[in-house]
C-alpha cells in the first residue's frame, strides 16, 4: 500500500466507525422509546427491535485502532519540508 492508499483506508475507517456511532444512537433511542412504551401497556414489542441488529461496538474500536496504527507510519513517511520539494522519505 503507498502512502496514498494508507490515507484513503484511514478516512474509510473512520466512516465506519462514525456510521456504527450514529446506527448505535440511534438504536438506542429506539430501545428507549420501546421501553416507554412497555411502561406505559405492559407489552413488549420484540418484533420491532428484532428488525434491526445490534450495535457493535468492537466495530467502532478495531477501525479506530486500525487508524492509530497507520497514522504514525504515514506521517513519518511524508516530508514536504525544509524548503525540500520531496514528498516521501528517501528509502
């Protein structure tokens, strides 16, 4: 992968992780509504909250970590300074 592609793979995992937040949120706010609402009848609505998958968190956590493992690596290949016009590290 060239320092191009290490980028791209980052900001796609930080997409995934962003998306499993929001699908978590608002997942909870559909269990909380549920609960109310068996509250207030006494019935619970399985077949509701059967429609959606559960969050996972471990998702939000590896794409996070996947990003800390890459960005140290990537940022110490790309030089663009010193008045240099070299945009990666001499091998």
């Amino acid at each position: 992968m060239d320092q191009k592609e290490k980028i791209k793979f980052m900001i796609s995992s930080l997409q995934v992780a962003l998306d499993e937040l929001e699908y978590a949120e608002n997942y909870k706010e559909l269990y909380d509504r549920l609960i109310d609402e068996e509250k207030k009848t006494g019935k619970w609505d399985w077949y509701e909250l059967g429609k959606h998958r559960t969050p996972n968190g471990t998702l939000i956590r590896e794409s996070l970590k996947n990003v800390a493992r890459l960005a140290p690596l990537v940022a110490h290949e790309i030089v663009f300074a010193d008045g240099r016009i070299q945009v990666y590290r001499d091998k």
